[in-house]
C-alpha cells in the first residue's frame, strides 16, 4: 500500500493546476440548461480541448491525453478546485465514450470521439420512455432495419423522454427495439441518433429548476444510417449495462465534486457556527469523513483497475453514496443558512448565501437518475449480496 | 500511488479467516461466556501458533515484525470470527507500547506475548474500564495524563464489571503509583498514551468491520431460508433494502479503516484524525448492522439462542471501546475546524504543509 503520489504524478498536477489558473473563466458561465450558458459552455470545451484537457484519460488519437484514471482522478482535483465550469457534454464523455471505446468498430472510434472530446458534438441521452423507467427493459420505441438507394438504415418510430441535454444537444444515444417481436431485454440494438434528422421532434421539459435540462424526443420514421449501431444488433442490453455502469460509478461522479462540496459547506459551518446547532455540527462533520469515505474507495477502486480488475455490481454501491450524500450536504447548508435558504440569488438579501439553493434542487435528482436508489438496493441484494429474486 | 494490499498480505488474510472459521464457532464463543474469566489460555496458545499475538513484536523478539497495515486486515476476521480474545488490548495496543517503551521492560514481555505466555493491557485516561485486566499479567496503566506505569497484575487491584456483551471482560483497576513501576512521563509518556488511544480506536474499528460484514452474511443466510407468504422473505424488498443499506455503509467504512492503519504504521501527522474517521464510520457500520440484520431475522433474531447477538453484542462493544462516538467527533472537529487540517479536492492525501 502505497498512498503517496510520485513525483511524475505531483507534476502532473502541477501542469493542470498551471493550466487551469490560466484558463479558467473569471466569471461563472450561465447554466448549460439556457441557450447562452449551452454556448459559453461549448466555448469553454473548445479552449479545454486546445488545452488538450478535455479527456485525459483517452487515448491521444481521440483527442485524449493518454493519461492513466489515477491522472484522470488527480486532474479532476484540480478541476474542481479551480472553480472550472461543469462539463456539458458529460453524458458523451464520461458515459458514452468509454462505451465506444469498448464497443466500437475503430471507424466509428474515429468518427465519434475526437467530436465528442472537443464538444462539436454534445450528446443527450436516451435511456427512458414514457413506459420505461425504472423498468428499463420495457423499451417501444421500434427501429426496423432496411435497405433503400442509400444503403442500410434504421426506421425508427417512438418516443424518448427526460433526455438530459436534449434541448442544446445534437446527438442521442440509447436502446430502441429492432426485433419488434422481442420481449424485455432481448431484440434491443444502441443506435446512435443525430437530433437533426427528418422527423426528429424536441419538446423540451422545464426541470424542477424551471431550466430545460432535459426533453421529450418524438421520432416519427427517423431514417438512421445502419453504421449508427453501437455493438452487435440486438446486443443492445448488454452495451447499456456497460454504459449505465459508468453513469452510476466513478466516471461520472468523481470524488472531487463532493470534496468540493463538503469543503464549502464546513467553511458555510465556520461562517455561522454561532447560530447553528451542534447536532448540524456532527452532521457537518459526518459529511465531510462522507466525502474523504468516498474519496478513498475511488482511489481504492482505481488502484484496482489499474492492476487489471474490473468494476461490476459494485457500481450500485456508488451511486447511492454519492447521491445520499450529495443530497444531505445540500440539506445541512439550506439548513444553516436559516432563513435566508429560501432565498433565490437575485434576492437583495441573499449576498452569502451562494448556490446552495440551485445545488439542492440538482441534488434532489441524485437519488432518481441514473437508476434509482431502490432498483440499485434490488441490484445490491441480488447480484452482490446474493439474495433470491 | 497504490491503495492495494499485496499478495502476502491478502494470503495471510485468507489463511487466517479459514483458521479462524475453523476454531472460533458460536458453539466456542458460548463455551468461553460460561467460564469465569470469558479467556482461554490453550486458545491464546493457539493463536499464537499462526503468529496473531505477535504479529507487531520485531522479529528479535520472536514475533512476526509486522505493521498495522499487514494487521488491519486480521483484525477485521478476528472481528468476522467474534473472537473475544485479548487482540486488541494485547496485540494492537500493548506490543507497540512496549516496544516504544523498550529496554529491559520489551526484552522482558515481548516473546512472551509472541509465544502466547502472557497478556498485556493497557488502561487510558479517556477510556473508562480496562479491558483483559483481570487476565493480564502486566499492565500498562496510565497515572494522570501524563506517566504511564507497568504494575504487575498481582500489584493491582483489580474489579471485574460484568457488561452486555459477555464476551466483552471490562475491569475497575487501582493501583499505587511509585517511581519504580513509572517507565515514561512528560511528553513522552503523552506521546505513548496518544498512540496506544489511536491504535486501540483503529484495532476496534476494524473488528467492528468484520462483525458487521457477519452480521450481513446470517441475515442474507436467513432471511434467503426463511419462508412467508409462501416465499423467502429475503426475495421481498423491504428486506433486501434494509441489507442493501448496511452494505453501503460498510463498504464505505472499509477504506476509511485502512487508511488510517496505514497512518498509524506510517506515523502521519494526521494519525489521530484519520483514526477518529475510521472509528466513527466503522463502529456507525456495525451498530446499523445490528439493528438492520435484527430486523431482517424477526422474532428468532430476539433470542439468546441465535447466533447473531454474539456479533450484534460485539458491534455494540466495539462501538463503546477506545472512545465512543462524541469523543471520535470532537477530534475531527477540532483537527478541521481548530487545527486547520486539509480540506477539499485534492487534500485526501496531503499532509499539513505540504
């Protein structure tokens, strides 16, 4: 055990934390959920990915940096602690890229990656319909293969809903049923859909934080070029575990958001000690050890994978953490901020009270996306705990 | 940047489990709660077959040489095994003692704790009762905050006081403090006891991982059995989730405990902090696994003849022992609100000034 980072690691950071001073913007971007903030944030990619640090764990040839996770982890550090603005294409990046990596035909490595790394490209994605939620396997939405004088397409015909990014994004991905006399997890293909095609429609759907952050998707006869298939056809299934796997586990939810977070909320304590309870005291406290807690099992985690493991039901475990905890660390500042919690940024009394609102009401969706927490504690007992169905 | 065992070290991990499975039944734990002093010497014997009592006294002294990061690991199945023996008390906190100690008093008692002939404990001015007393041959007792004496078990006087857990042997010690018996005052003796609360919170911590992650596998065992409604209750959600949450809880737990072991071995300035984490988090896993895996067995789980009070008794122990949970807080308050210890991204592995 060794939990010290070499000096090729320590300069690494350095280079990033140079990089990133820089760099970053002075001023926040407007939220990626509004048209000027989907465009600052592009903007903000472009100058990441010049930057070459847009992702660095891929490989160079896909706009990459070639960097190791534990250099990923250490980037995410500095990211964060850098103030650097949230990632608008996460759901390409950190999601649908490493499946691509996997899945991939090297055509399609090439053509989609370096896209998605610079954020030319910026994905939504495509995991619920109306009648698919938590039962992910009840997919409708049809995609019927076919030849005509251009080639070999998807038909597709249906609808996909709460597809985040999907009202400033250009791409979907997801699961859609090519064996049209298939049940649950069989028959399924991932496709990758450009949101520009004839007979797309994005009806964009107000969030709780009354932004567009995701979208209803109508298709209707959307002809998709067959050599949009992720995998094998009817694979589909499988391709999404993998996918989900990411968004539930470390990929997406690096721990430096959460130490970030547990860093302002015990300096948000500090600021108000005298007002605020010891019980909110402990559970301040109890947050932040949350926070290092997490941190540590995603060193633990990645230590592994480097020395070739790999991540499985695990994930499950994850996702609840992260999303209890995130959720609580928001509850604890609205709590300490008393009164002035309520209160919205442009009020006149609300200097100090920082974004702990807007955080909370995103935290809210943790437990949710990405699977919920009770379909994760069903995963939990059955597949890690072993217990009967 | 490696936050891995080795081989040898997940070797001796599984080889100790099986001893352990193998000799430590309920049926043994039950047998030592019936005897007067809840020990048994052939048993300590026996452990010190497979090297635990010595696994922290240097090789010179007949022991195994190693470190709380090889340690940690054993702890958490002497934790699994419910073993009750004088681990913490002996081997994770008075071996190291004595070994910073040193001269004649470590040459005297060092192979005698290797080759299990002796058993050592150690009283703390934070922690109320003094654990394996009334087995000890010697004692290492803290006289203020600041001199520690070695009293021979015979000098002092020694209380027994019966507690929840049977297998848990707390004791009332006195005794009368001369300049022969003191070996260290000052700051070094402060330093000794300081180490010796880390080392005995982190020993705790870790067996409360294994009792909790035994507590999971008899629920899971149970309810996975047990039938209603024409199915086996552990197929219903609502007590799947109660299991599923406690697995969370302790797979989170885990790596907070081995990080600390490794800054108690590594010496980290930030020992005491990193052990109150782990303290918390650990005893928090094993006292939500009591009550959960209760849950889970219903009506059967109430019994004094099922198994699973033997480990819910433990969880409920170690939460008490080497600081309870307002103590563990307090010095995680004071090191991040007072001391200004790293906080934020990038600061889980730094050291102060660095």
């Amino acid at each position: 055990m060794d939990l010290t980072f070499t000096p090729e690691q320590e300069k690494f950071r350095a280079q990033a934390r140079e990089w990133l001073a820089a760099h970053v913007p002075a001023e926040p971007l407007k939220s990626f959920d509004t048209a000027e903030g989907a465009k600052q944030h592009r903007e903000w990619e472009h100058v990441l990915n010049g930057g070459g640090w847009a992702m660095v764990p891929w490989p160079v040839e896909y706009g990459g940096r070639g960097a190791n996770l534990l250099e990923w982890l250490i980037f995410e550090e500095e990211y964060y602690r850098a103030g650097a603005p949230k990632r608008i294409n996460q759901n390409g990046i950190f999601l649908l890229g490493p499946t691509i990596m996997e899945y991939g035909t090297p055509e399609q490595k090439a053509r989609f990656l370096p896209k998605m790394a610079a954020s030319e490209e910026v994905w939504a994605q495509g995991w619920s319909e109306p009648n698919a939620g938590s039962d992910m396997a009840n997919i409708q939405t049809t995609a019927i293969r076919g030849t005509d004088g251009d080639g070999e397409h998807f038909m597709v015909n249906g609808q996909k809903t709460w597809a985040s990014r999907g009202a400033f994004g250009d791409w979907l991905f997801g699961m859609f049923r090519t064996d049209p006399d298939s049940e649950r997890h069989k028959g399924l293909t991932f496709i990758l859909l450009p949101l520009d095609l004839p007979g797309v429609t994005v009806r964009p759907i107000e969030q709780l934080d009354g932004l567009p952050g995701f979208a209803e998707v109508f298709l209707d006869n959307v002809r998709v070029p067959a050599e949009y298939q992720l995998g094998e056809e009817g694979q589909g299934w499988q391709v999404a575990m993998s996918t989900a796997g990411f968004e539930r586990g470390l990929m997406l939810r690096s721990p430096a958001r959460f130490q970030d977070t547990a860093r302002r909320l015990v300096e948000l304590y500090r600021e108000n000690a005298d007002d605020v309870s010891e019980t909110v005291r402990d559970d301040v406290l109890r947050c932040w050890i949350g926070a290092e807690a997490y941190t540590l099992e995603t060193f633990r985690t990645v230590s592994r994978l480097l020395a070739g493991g790999k991540i499985g039901a695990e994930s499950s475990l994850n996702k609840i953490f992260w999303s209890e905890l995130d959720l609580k660390m928001h509850e604890l500042a609205l709590e300490i901020l008393g009164d002035r919690g309520d209160l919205l940024p442009g009020a006149p009394a609300a200097e100090g009270v920082g974004n702990w609102l807007d955080g909370y009401l995103f935290a809210l969706s943790g437990p949710i996306y990405a699977g919920t927490n009770e379909i994760q504690r069903n995963i939990i007992s059955e597949r890690i705990l072993g217990m009967p169905r | 940047m490696d936050f891995r065992f080795n081989e040898d070290q997940e070797l001796l991990q599984t080889t100790v489990r099986d001893f352990l499975e193998g000799e430590i039944t309920p049926e043994v734990v039950r047998e030592l709660w019936d005897t007067d002093t809840g020990r048994s010497p052939a048993l300590w014997k026996t452990l010190a077959e497979i090297g635990l009592p010595g696994l922290l006294v240097p090789e010179e002294y007949g022991g195994m040489g190693m470190d709380e990061v090889d340690f940690v690991l054993l702890l958490e199945e002497t934790g699994r095994a419910g073993l009750a023996e004088p681990i913490v008390s002996t081997a994770a906190v008075a071996v190291p003692m004595l070994r910073e100690i040193g001269g004649a008093l470590a040459k005297e008692w060092l192979p005698k704790i290797a080759t299990g002939d002796a058993v050592v404990a150690v009283g703390h001015p934070d922690v109320a009762f003094v654990e394996d007393a009334h087995v000890a041959d010697l004692l290492l007792l803290s006289n203020g905050a600041d001199e520690v004496h070695a009293v021979l078990a015979v000098d002092a006087d020694i209380t027994l006081q019966p507690a929840n857990d049977p297998s848990r042997k707390i004791a009332s010690v006195s005794f009368t403090p001369t300049q022969a018996t003191c070996v260290a005052s000052g700051d070094e003796a402060r330093a000794f006891l300081a180490a010796a609360f880390d080392r005995g919170a982190l020993a705790s911590a870790a067996q409360a991982l294994g009792a909790c992650d035994r507590m999971i596998a008899l629920a899971v065992e149970y309810t996975s059995e047990r039938k209603q409604f024409g199915k086996p209750i552990g197929s219903f959600q609502a007590v799947k989730h109660h299991l599923a949450g406690v697995k969370v809880k302790l797979e989170y737990a885990r790596p907070v405990v081995q990080r600390a072991a490794h800054s108690v071995a590594s010496g980290s300035p930030l020992r005491a902090l990193h052990v109150s984490m782990a303290k918390l988090v650990a005893c928090e896993a094993g006292v939500f696994g009591a009550k959960q895996t209760l849950q889970c067995h219903g009506a059967i789980g109430y019994t004094w003849e099922q198994d699973l009070h033997v480990w819910m008794r433990r969880a409920w122990s170690l939460d008490r022992s080497w600081g309870r949970a307002p103590l563990h807080m307090g010095r995680v308050q004071t090191a991040l609100l007072e001391d200004g210890a790293p906080m934020g991204s990038g600061c889980t592995f730094s050291s102060p000034g660095a």
